[in-house]
C-alpha cells in the first residue's frame, strides 16, 4: 500500500454541489481545521480503503488458488494415504 504521499502540493480544482460545501465549511468549523486539510484527509482515507479492499481481493484470488492448488495435492496422495493402512 501507498505509504508516504509526496509534501509538495499541487492544486487541483473540483466541483461539489452547493450543499456539500454547506457540510464541509461546517465541520471545517467544528474539526478546526481548513476545508482544504479536510478535502486532503478524506481523499488519503477513501484511496486507503481502496488500496486496503484491491489488497484484499488479491489475497482472497491467491488464497483461492493456494486451496485450488492443495486440493489438487490432497487428490495425488488419496490412494497412498490408504496403502499406508
């Protein structure tokens, strides 16, 4: 996952509706902080969610495949394990 974010700023101009600013310029308020610290601390905690469930679903694939794979294995012995009885 995308650990340390680069300290030099660009800026970037978005568009929100009228009302999403209303709720922005009050919790601005009520956190004490700039929109502009809020909008960065929201967009840092959506791409961490994504980056969190694109890792998740790659470790789901690769442990589906592991069983897949040791299923395959379990079958190959099948036989031997009831020679050994």
């Amino acid at each position: 996952m995308h650990q340390n974010i680069s300290t030099k700023n660009v800026r970037l101009n978005v568009q929100i509706p009228f009302e999403l600013k209303d709720k922005l310029n009050w919790a601005s308020a009520i956190e004490g902080k700039k929109m502009s610290v809020l909008v960065r601390e929201s967009i840092e905690q959506e791409l961490r969610r994504i980056e969190k469930k694109v890792f998740e679903e790659k470790m789901k694939n690769a442990y589906l495949g592991l069983a897949q794979e040791n299923m395959e294995i379990s079958k190959d012995f099948e036989y031997s394990d009831a020679e050994n009885l």
